[in-house]
C-alpha cells in the first residue's frame, strides 16, 4: 500500500458511473478550520487527473477557477463532494467545514461515507473537536486514517506522529504509526530543509516529488539505518493487528515477514478500523502534476478503506415503522436513497445530495419521499412521491451529468422540490424509511423580523427554504413572545443564515434582542371588584363581580371556582366572567405576560334584568382582576432549563464557576469515559441565551451542552425590575 509505484494517470476530468459498489469508496475529510482539507482534496483531483492543473476544473473545454474566492467561501460551511478516479476505482471525496458551527454537515458527510481521512496541521496539532469526532467514528466503528499537512511547519512530521498516538492511539498508541518518512532537500539559508519526497518504510523505497511528479528510487545505505527502529515499530504494530497468531511469534524468532503479507495485514487492519495509518501530504508547486504525499494517499484509500459492501446500512422500515431487511448494498435490490445535502442551484432549482443504499437510482423516474419527522425544528413531515430530475456528479461549480447511480454511490439529483436533508427516497410503490442520523441540537436563539412590508410577504417562504437545507436549524414562532426565532449552532451559522435570507431568497431582515418566555404570578391573596356599568340612551350594559385571588404551587395554571349563592350572578353569565379573567391572565396584569398559578375565586355580584349580557360580564370579570392584581404583589416568573455540559476535566471548574455567575445551581457532576465530566445544573434561560457561543470559548471547542426547559420561577427582585426598565425602554 503506496509503496509501489503508480503511474496510472487518473481518469480524465469527465466523471463516468460506477459500474460496481467495489469500485467505490466513499471518504469524509475531517479537520479544524485551516488544517488543508480543502487544499488536500484539490492536489488529490489534480494528482488523480480530473483537473488540468492546481486550482482548476476543467470540463469540455471551459475552465473555470476552482479557488474562486466566493466559491472557496461556500465550500468553507458546507459539505462538498468530489468525485475522482484512480486505478478504476471511483472516490468520492467529502470535504467538510472545519467550523464547529457547521458540525451539522460534517455529521452528513459522516453518514454518507465508509471511511474517514483526518487532516491535522503540523502548524497548528490537534485541536479538541477534532478529538471528539474521532471519538464519535470509533463508536460506530469507521476506519480512518491521518493526513498531516503543513509539513513546513517548525514541529515537523516525527512530532506530529507522536501528538497524534497521543491524541488518537488511546490505550493503544502503536495503532497510530506512520507509512513514511519525509525525504528533505537541501537545506536552505535559512536552516529550513523543504519536504521533497518520501521514505516507504515497508518497501524502504524513495518516492522523490522534487520534479513535479513522483519518482521512485532506492535508498543509499548511509539513509537505511534512519529507517530501521520507524520501521522495525510499523511492522510490530501491524502484526499486533494481524489474524495470523504466529505472525508476532515468527518474527520475534527472527523470521523476515515477505512484505506482501505486510501489506496485505496493513490493508485489512485499516479496512476493520484497527490500525490507523499516519501519511503526510502537500499541495503540488505551480506547474507540478503530484503533490507530495498524493499518490499515496490515493493508494490508500483505494487498498486499505473499505468498500461499500462492507459497511452495515442503517436501519430500515416501511413508512409505518415496520423493520424491512434488505440485502447488502445491492444495484439489483429495492431502492433506498438518502438526502445528506440540500443546496439551491440559481439555474436548476433544489439539488439534493443523495447517498444510495440500495438498488439503482435513474433520472426522470418517480420515487417515493419519506419526511424525516422533524416538526420540532419547524420542518414539515411528508410522505409524497415525486419525479426526480437530472443526476449528476458535482466539480467545483460544475455538474456532470449521470445516467444512473448504482448502491453505494453518491449522485446529486435535480427538482426534488420536497425532499429535505434526512429523508429517504425509495420505489413509490415500496416506500420504506431509513433510520436518522443525530444532528446536533441548535441552542443559539437569534430573533429576526422583516425589515419592510416587501420582505414581510417573502420572509415565511425563504425560512421555509431555509430550513429545508438545513436540519440543525431550528425555526420558532414564539406564540408568548410573538417572534420569529431561528434556533442556530452558533454565530457563524446564523451570519450565514443571514446572507442566504438575503442573497438567495431577497429577503432582508433586522436581528433584534431575544425574548424569553416570562410569566406573572400573585405572591399573596388579594380581592377585586369589577364594575362595568354603562348607560347612554337604548340597551346599556350592567355587571358587577367580586373576586379573590390566592397563589398556587408551579405548574398548576388557571383556576377558576364559583361560590355565588343566592344568584347574585345569573348562572348563564358565571362563564362569562370565567372567560374574562382567563382573557386578562392571558395578557397579564402588569407587565404584559401570561398570568399562571392562581386560583381565582367568584364570591358575588350584580346584574340586571334587562342591561347584564355575556360581553359585559366577561369586562366586569377582567375588571375584577386588574384591580386584584392592583392591591398585590405580583412575582414576575422566568424560565428555569435544566442544563447538562459535558466537558473534559481540565476545564470543569472553569464551567461550574462560570454556570454559578449565571445564577444557576449546580446539581451535581458525573464522571464519564474518556477523561469528561458531565456537569448537571439548573440556570434561568434569561442568562444562557449566548451560552453555546460563550461555552465553546470556555473549553476551547471540547465541551457540549443540553438545555430542557423545567419550570417557571420567581425572578430575583432586582432582576425582575432590570427587565421592567429594559421593557420600559424598548
């Protein structure tokens, strides 16, 4: 594996189907901003041939700029695929943004791909999400590799094997070795040796890049001892991964383990997820056709990441929720397809990024859409069919067309006007439904209103659309509170937002401070009386009630009771003064916010024979209540979440002390695997509103939290007032 020799050109730029899901591998690219994924995937197109040079796509004779500034832009928050060939096997390159605001696509590319390539900067190590993903793949299981980039970074290759054993290996830091060594040129004024090539340390061949292209040569004897102890701790940390049980015992006894077996070991361990082979790798210089490291990426994730027919399909049912087996990744099998991207195309409309499971997907033909459910987040839940448009395979900007997509491939596929991310396309007459993957819950609120009446008639169908691309946001219609909320992952994600309100959909729209949710409440028994009588000429209007109000525990809402004897107030007018003063609590009784736990009690009133009616009752009744609330001390009551954070050690007292500063209460904290705490605690939601910006810069990007709303409780006096002054002044 990469070491031999390739000379295989790659395909031309033109993306053909693939014939087999053996021919397919499928390969997210997973690293922090900035650690050269982007650059990685572009010198691994250019090295297997589908673009003519570095930071170009050609096709058909136009050209266009690959890094064009707005489309590098786009690229940088959302999932990207490039499809490449090499050595007939067709890779399908899932580049992902490196933000943590957009964990969301890198969680589809996780779903849509068999294999992992973790790119980590020498300039920069490994940073802490990027150890939490890696842990979130060993989960389930997925075989991965690591690419460093950077490499003239002043750390330098040997170090970063050794921050990634550490980072990576977990109890096994052997599994996490390198393939190679950086071959260096002369060193320059400076002192800085640039990487002009690699050492195979199982081949103990020299791949030298200095060219432009690879070449291969033998090493001189003065360069094998360098090798020796890199190459002696590679071949035991293989045949520790190795099914053969006499391997290690032959090769203690002295035994010369044929390379080939190596090789062959090497590419199952990766393939079952055991072994996770360290390469190094840089973009080609201008006019070169290899980057460094290129081919032996590419020779890697043809050999050693397994192919689609390895991988367990998630789970299946019919749409009513009945388990459905299926047959392992079969072109011939009933069609089951998967929407992991949703996108909007200003020439072809909505283009869904699809992952087919099962069976062949063609153009043109009507397949069954099953919605994901996810009604919380504001998308609707749907069960339609639908006839798809064109498929085709995305480069760059460009779309080249497909004549069918077989299981385990991915395609992009045209007009699909109600699939959203997450749903399943299946035969319309077998639809079935696929089992979702976890997206991340959006905990950032960013309220919004049209900007002007022309805006206004456009905001519900841009918001629609909006969320229809993206699952992990979250559109609110605060029925309290009556604004328009979109629940995002973070600042990046809702400045994005933002600009595709804007610049996609024509809608512009101003931010403005987020409400919470709050709620008035008696702290003591008061009495009212409400006197609506009124009479100009003709049919006036008489009725008069008294009431008393006395507080209850949380959570029991409204109570209303009659005790009027002696029919003081009509039996037919008692309802009426019940719907008033469920009115008024509705609006509340002071600062304008629902009235909750109280019992409001009718002791008597007045009416009259001819003048009392149901409208002058339901007056007298809020009436009654207005003055009750008068004459009491009324508690103003905030939202109360139960907030869970799962942080890694070193940072827990940082959390707990900065969780204490927002009044919350720490309930307790638990020890969990890999070095983590989960700190349990109670915090009033007025003061975590800005809690998943703030606590990623708290714990450096390593920690996660989990709100659920409680209860409603007393606000503090002089926070309640601070919130009237700011109400006041609004």
């Amino acid at each position: 594996m990469g070491d031999k020799a390739n000379t295989h050109p790659g395909a031309a730029g033109r993306a053909t189907a693939a014939d087999h899901p053996a021919s397919v591998r499928n390969v997210v690219l997973v690293g922090h901003s900035g650690s050269g994924k982007t650059t990685l995937v572009e010198a691994l197109a250019l090295t297997a041939g589908a673009v003519n040079r570095a930071g170009r796509v050609e096709d058909g004779g136009t050209v266009s700029d690959y890094d064009e500034i707005e489309h590098r832009q786009q690229r940088s928050v959302q999932l990207s695929l490039v499809p490449v060939d090499w050595d007939g096997i067709k890779i399908n390159l899932l580049d992902t943004p490196g933000y943590a605001d957009f964990v969301g696509e890198l969680r589809a590319g996780l779903r849509a791909a068999d294999a992992a390539l973790f790119v980590v900067s020498a300039s920069d190590g490994v940073d802490g999400s990027t150890r939490m993903v890696w842990e979130e793949c060993a989960a389930v299981g997925m075989p991965r590799a690591i690419v460093v980039t950077h490499l003239e970074a002043a750390r330098g290759f040997g170090e970063m094997t050794r921050v990634c054993a550490e980072a990576f290996g977990g109890d096994d830091p052997d599994a996490v070795l390198p393939l190679y060594l950086p071959l260096h040129g002369p060193q320059a004024p400076d002192g800085h040796a640039p990487v002009t090539g690699l050492t195979g340390l199982l081949s103990q061949k020299l791949f030298d890049y200095s060219s432009g292209e690879r070449k291969e040569s033998e090493p001189g004897e003065d360069q094998l001892p360098d090798l020796e102890e890199a190459r002696n701790r590679l071949i035991e940390g293989i045949i520790a991964e190795s099914e053969d049980e006499t391997l290690m015992d032959r090769y203690l006894g002295g035994e010369e383990i044929d390379v080939r077996t190596l090789i062959e070991d090497l590419e199952r361990a990766v393939a079952r997820g055991t072994f996770f082979p360290v390469l190094a790798a840089a973009p080609a210089a201008d006019g070169a056709r290899q980057g460094i490291g290129t081919v032996e990426v590419l020779e890697l994730v043809t050999r050693g990441f397994p192919t689609p027919l390895e991988r367990e399909a998630p789970q299946v049912t019919t749409v009513d929720g009945r388990p459905r087996e299926l047959k392992l990744c079969d072109p011939g099998g009933p069609l089951v397809a998967e929407v992991v991207k949703t996108s909007s195309d200003p020439y072809v409309g909505r283009v869904s990024l699809v992952r087919i499971f099962s069976g062949t997907l063609r153009p043109d033909e009507t397949v069954h859409v099953s919605g994901h459910g996810l009604a919380d987040r504001g998308h609707e839940d749907h069960d339609v069919d639908e006839r798809i448009g064109a498929l085709s395979a995305p480069f760059g900007k460009q779309q080249r067309t497909l004549t069918h997509a077989i299981a385990g491939d991915l395609a992009c596929v045209a007009k699909l006007s109600r699939a959203e991310t997450g749903d399943t396309l299946s035969a319309k007459d077998d639809p079935l439904l696929m089992e979702p993957w976890q997206m991340p819950d959006p905990l950032l609120p960013l309220a919004i209103q049209a900007h002007s009446k022309p805006d206004e008639d456009k905001l519900s169908q841009g918001l629609a659309r909006l969320v229809a691309e993206d699952p992990t946001m979250r559109l609110e219609q605060n029925q309290d509170t009556h604004q328009v909320v979109l629940w995002c992952l973070g600042e990046a994600h809702a400045d994005v937002a933002l600009e595709r309100l804007r610049a996609r959909y024509g809608v512009q729209v101003d931010v403005v401070p987020h409400r919470v949710s709050l709620r008035e409440t008696f702290a003591d028994r008061s009495a009212g009386r409400g006197r609506h009588v009124k009479q100009s000429g003709g049919h006036g209007q008489y009725a008069i009630c008294e009431i008393e109000v006395e507080p209850l525990p949380g959570g029991s809402g409204i109570e209303f009771v009659d005790k009027v004897v002696g029919g003081a107030v009509p039996r037919q007018f008692i309802p009426s003064v019940e719907k008033g003063v469920r009115s008024q609590a509705a609006k509340g009784v002071v600062g304008g916010h629902p009235l909750v736990d109280v019992r409001i009690t009718l002791l008597d009133g007045k009416a009259h024979s001819v003048d009392s009616s149901d409208a002058a009752f339901q007056t007298a009744g809020a009436l009654a209540l207005r003055e009750a609330a008068a004459d009491a001390k009324i508690h103003l009551l905030e939202p109360v979440a139960e907030v869970s954070v799962l942080v890694g050690d070193d940072y827990v007292g940082a959390v707990m002390s900065d969780l204490s500063g927002r009044r919350g209460r720490v309930l307790g904290t638990e020890q969990t695997a890999g070095g983590r705490t989960l700190v349990r605690a109670e915090v009033p939601e007025i003061e975590i509103g800005r809690y998943a910006v703030d606590l990623r810069s708290l714990s450096h990007g390593t920690a996660r939290f989990h709100r659920v709303y409680a209860r409603h409780e007393p606000m503090p006096p002089q926070v309640a007032e601070r919130v009237r002054q700011q109400a006041e002044a609004s």
